[in-house]
C-alpha cells in the first residue's frame, strides 16, 4: 500500500504533530511519540498537514 499512498513519520509530542520525513533511523522511529503515516485516496502529505494544523510540514519543492 505504501507504494500507491504518501507514508511518512511524525512525532507527537505536548499534543503537537511534527513532520520527521519520509525516512527515519531505526532508533528514532522506536520512539514512543513517533508513528508512521500512511495517507489514503486523494490525501496529499501538503494538505494532511494543512487539516491538522502541522507546523513542521515536509519541505517545499524549491521554485
């Protein structure tokens, strides 16, 4: 499913969300307060982050 649908890792911590990337290393994502996304139909990583009020979004494409 990863393969069709934007996936990527955040952290909640103090009830914020904060975007970690597409990656992350093997001791961070062991972490309680991070989880893996996986966004279905129609979702864009951009407009996730808009609905929840993420202030750490993924990076813009330069342009």
């Amino acid at each position: 499913m990863a393969h069709h649908h934007e996936t990527g890792y955040v952290d909640l911590r103090e009830k914020r969300l904060r975007y970690l990337g597409r990656e992350v290393a093997p001791a961070l994502r062991d972490e309680l307060g991070v989880r893996r996304l996986l966004l279905g139909r129609g979702w864009t990583l951009e407009g996730f982050c808009a609905a929840v009020r993420m202030t750490d979004g993924p990076p813009r494409p330069a342009g």
